[in-house]
C-alpha cells in the first residue's frame, strides 16, 4: 500500500469516519483474516482477481467485484462484453494461428493492431502494416513463447496523437485526461508523454459509463480514442490509478472513490 493513489484513497476512506485497515499482501493466508469490504488496490495482476474472490466467498463486497475484474483483465472479454452493450470498440478479433491472423488482417485492411489479450502499459501491442509483418511477428512470437498462441487482431484507428483515460465512479464520469505522446502512436502515460484535462461531454459520460458497466466495475478507468466513427473505447480498467487524473484535473477523484465505497459499507 506505498503507492500514491492508495495513500490518497486511504486518507479520504478515513476522513469519512470509515475504519480502514490496510493488508500488507505478503502476511495474508487467504481465505482467513479479511474484512467485510475490501478495496482491492494491487498492482500485480495475478494476485486481484484471488482476493476479490476470497472478498465475495463468504458474503462480502470486493470492490471491484471479481467477475468485473475478469472481464476487464482480458481484452477479448472486454471486447465481447462492449459488443453485448453496444459501446463503440474497434473491430476485433481472436486468432490462434497464422493462418487466420492473416485471414482476418486482409479483410480488416493493413495496418493492423495485434495484441495479447492480458497486457498492459502497451506491452507488445504491435502496429503491423503487411502480411510479411504479421508473418514475421508470429514467428518471433511462436519462438519466444509457445504459449502465446492467443492474438488480438485488431482495426486500426487513426486517431489524433492522443487517447483520453475517463475516470468512472458509479454512473457518472467524474474526471478525464488527455495522454498526448511525442511521436509514438501508443499513448499510456507510463511511456512518457503529457496529460491535459478534457472537458466531458455528454457523448463521452454515455461512452465510458456504459463501458464500465458493461463489465459490471463499481469504478474504472476507460480508455478511450476519437475516431472518425465518433469515441471508441480501447479498454477499461479494474484498478485504475488516479494520481494523474486527480492532479491534472483537480478533481479530488479519491474522495469520489471513497464516497462509492462507504456505500457498500452502510449496506
Ligand atoms: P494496454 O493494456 O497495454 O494499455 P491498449 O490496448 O490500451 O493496451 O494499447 C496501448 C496503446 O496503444 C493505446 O493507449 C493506444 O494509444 C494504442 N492502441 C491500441 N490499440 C489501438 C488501435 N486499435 N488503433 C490505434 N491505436 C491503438
Ligand atoms: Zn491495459
Ligand atoms: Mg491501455
């Protein structure tokens, strides 16, 4: 819990009168010794989705809840559930071989996005721009891993130099940035780059709150793009961090996280 987001979640959790005691993650034996409402904050992957379980299996209230957590974990869930929801999502699909990368490629028009289903920080997310390309990246990737025989082929989207993060609590959009990068077409603030508020408007609020609904997250942060076609979301986070937004933005997006989460505790 050293992290800057928890430290500002955790003053703003106890400036409500809420009694909040922090786990430190290598001292919990799950399923023992875990409170009623957890406010799952980890940062490794691996180890959010077992607590949010351990959080629900007796009754209890894991925020974000479990499933919301799966979902938005794996980009081709994420895709499917948008897809349900009819939120606007670049056309993607999942292959398991050369062949039907190259299939789905040709019809989709090159260049084209491929990456894994569970990444981040823009983590071998790939712009391929031919069928020699694609060929020679799947290659490589059968020769590193034989166990990344999973890919996201995925429409690309020229977009402006920029993607926008929206922070959502509950059904309202409380804050957004810009990420703008200096050159490079992936914009995760963690590679650089600068952020700007945005101003939120109707049509974005609608885009990111049905995108966090549609993996069911209590709070999320949702990347989205501007197309031609209007905002289209990339992805949408479980565990968002929110020091950028709240610094950028000056909106207090932790006390609006806290507010979410005393809700579940009066329950
Ligand atoms: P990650 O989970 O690693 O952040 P993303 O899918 O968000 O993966 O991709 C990382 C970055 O790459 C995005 O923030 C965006 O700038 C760029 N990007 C991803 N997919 C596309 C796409 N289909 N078209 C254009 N740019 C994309
Ligand atoms: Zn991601
Ligand atoms: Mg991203």
């Amino acid at each position: 819990m050293a992290r800057l987001d928890e430290k500002l979640l955790l003053n703003e959790l106890r400036s409500l009168g809420l009694q909040v005691r922090p786990l430190n993650i290598e001292e919990v034996a799950a399923p023992e010794g875990l409170g009623e409402v957890g406010v799952i904050r980890l940062a490794a992957r691996s180890r959010v989705i077992p607590m949010a379980f351990t959080y629900e299996h007796s009754g209890g209230v894991a925020i974000n809840n479990a499933m919301s957590l799966i979902l938005s974990h794996d980009k081709y869930f994420t895709y499917l559930k948008l897809k349900e929801a009819r939120v606007p999502t670049p056309e993607t699909y999942l292959v398991f071989g050369r062949e039907a990368a190259k299939e789905v490629a040709r019809r989709l028009g090159y260049p084209v996005i491929v990456k894994p289903t569970d990444g981040s920080w823009g983590r071998f997310v790939n712009l391929v721009k031919s069928a020699e390309d694609l060929e020679s990246l799947i290659l490589q990737k059968a020769a590193m891993d034989s166990h990344m025989h999973l890919y996201l082929v995925q429409e690309f989207i020229n977009k402006p130099n920029r993607d926008i993060r929206v922070t959502v609590v509950g059904d309202r959009a409380v804050a957004a940035i810009y990420r703008i990068t200096n050159g490079d077409w992936r914009t995760n603030t963690a590679r650089g780059g600068k952020a700007e508020p945005v101003k939120i408007d109707p049509e974005l609020e609608d885009v990111a709150v049905r995108a966090s609904k549609a993996v069911g997250a209590y709070y999320s942060g949702v990347d989205v793009v501007e197309s031609e076609r209007g905002y289209l979301v990339l992805e949408v986070n479980g565990v968002p961090e929110f020091k950028n937004v709240q610094r950028v933005t000056g909106v207090n997006v932790a006390g609006e996280i806290a507010r979410l989460v005393a809700e579940f505790v009066k329950k």
